[in-house]
C-alpha cells in the first residue's frame, strides 16, 4: 500500500508538472513572458505570473481571465493577486525610497513617477502623511516606459548614494544631471504592471490592496483604517 501511494503522489506531481509546462506554452505563444505558475483557491484553475499582470488559467491551459478575484472573508473581501504580489513587493524593500512615520500605523508602497503633478502633489505633503502614521515607500513608475529620459532619471535618482535627497531634490526640479540605464526602474515597472498599474501615483496597501490615484491625507488614512478592519 505505502509503495502505491508513493506511485500515486509521483504521477500527481508529474501531471501537475505537465499542466504548467502547458500553461507557459500557451502564455509564450501569446507574447507573455517571465511566467510564474502558481496554485489557486479554486480547483482546476492555476495563477499565472506574467510581465503583462496575472492571469488565471484552467489546468489543462485551454481557458484564462484576467480580474480581480477575491476571497471572501469575514472581515471583508481580500485581492487574491494582491496576496500573491505583496511578497515580490517587499521582496524589493532594499531599493525603495522610503520616508518613514514615527509612530508607524500604516505602511504604503507608492509607484511614481517624477513628472506627474499628482505625485509631486503627494510629495509636498509627506510631512502630514507621516504625522497621521502613514510610512510612505517609492518605487519608480515611469508613465511612458522604459525608452525615454524620465526613466533613465528615475534609476540615477533611485540608485544614488542618497536615495531620499536624489528624490526631494528632482521634486524641486532639481533633476539628475547624470542618467543611467533603467536597470532597477525596469523590475520597478514590471511589478507595476503586474500589480495593474496604468497611473500615478498608485498606492499599494500592505495587504496588496492597489488603490488608484491621489488620496489626501486624511482620505488615505481613512482607506486604510477601512481595509485593515
């Protein structure tokens, strides 16, 4: 019996093997990359990783979505992607610019970009964000991509030997005289495209809840002592 069961369990772990190198190939053909196939809570459908976002995909790869899924819980409705995300995310702590709330009751993640007026809006009021406990963290989000000089100021800003004055100084318009080649911005894009990002700033929830758009302090404050309920 025991050598039955360990069969059993290896072709299980084969078929489910298969079933993802499926559901990569499908995805390949179909211009996705950086594929990361993972398990769902639903049965018979897998969480797919993707440069272009995530994506839920039938085992046998013949069918997939792309949306919000949530799971349903007593204390609310919780963004299945998000959950998944939030690890990659924190994952990127190290190359963050982070302006950090003394007596911490919050913390957000902020894709941004260093010529949207609603970002440098958000900028100017850090001090009153911070005062409410909000710890505010930046990645870069350049809105135009990858090809153009905002993105290349974006890494000389993030990878400078100060981080925080880099950035507060370009807020003021002093911009990076230097450029570099978007190396960090580039993994900071693609986990924003994942997330689902299309605009700045985007606000990232430590649970992995995006919230789109500016919030005024009290606004944002109030949203999150919403989701954390």
């Amino acid at each position: 019996m025991k050598k039955i069961f360990t069969a059993l369990l290896c072709m299980t772990a084969a078929n489910a093997m298969a079933n993802d190198a499926t559901i990569k190939s499908k995805l390949q053909s179909l211009g996705a990359s950086n594929i990361d196939v993972k398990s769902s809570p639903i049965s018979g459908i897998k969480t797919a990783v993707t440069d272009q976002g995530v994506l839920y995909v039938t085992d046998d790869g013949k069918y997939a979505f792309q949306g919000k899924l949530y799971e349903l819980t007593n204390s609310g409705p919780v963004d299945v992607a998000g959950k998944i995300l939030v690890d990659k995310l924190n994952s990127y702590k190290d190359e963050m610019i982070v302006y950090p709330a003394k007596n911490e009751k919050h913390v957000v993640t902020v894709f941004m970009d260093i010529t949207c007026h609603y970002c440098h809006l958000l900028h100017q009021q850090l001090k009153e964000y911070n005062d409410l406990g909000i710890t505010v963290r930046y990645l870069a989000f350049p809105r135009a991509g990858m090809n153009n000089q905002t993105a290349k100021q974006m890494e000389a800003i993030w990878t400078a030997k100060d981080p925080v004055f880099a950035l507060n100084e370009a807020e003021k318009g002093n911009l990076p005289k230097e450029v570099k080649i978007p190396n960090v911005v580039k993994k900071h894009y693609e986990l924003g495209a994942q997330f689902g990002v299309n605009g700045t700033p985007s606000i990232v929830t430590s649970t992995g809840e995006l919230i789109g758009g500016y919030l005024k302090p009290a606004d944002l404050l109030s949203t999150l002592e919403e989701t954390t309920k």
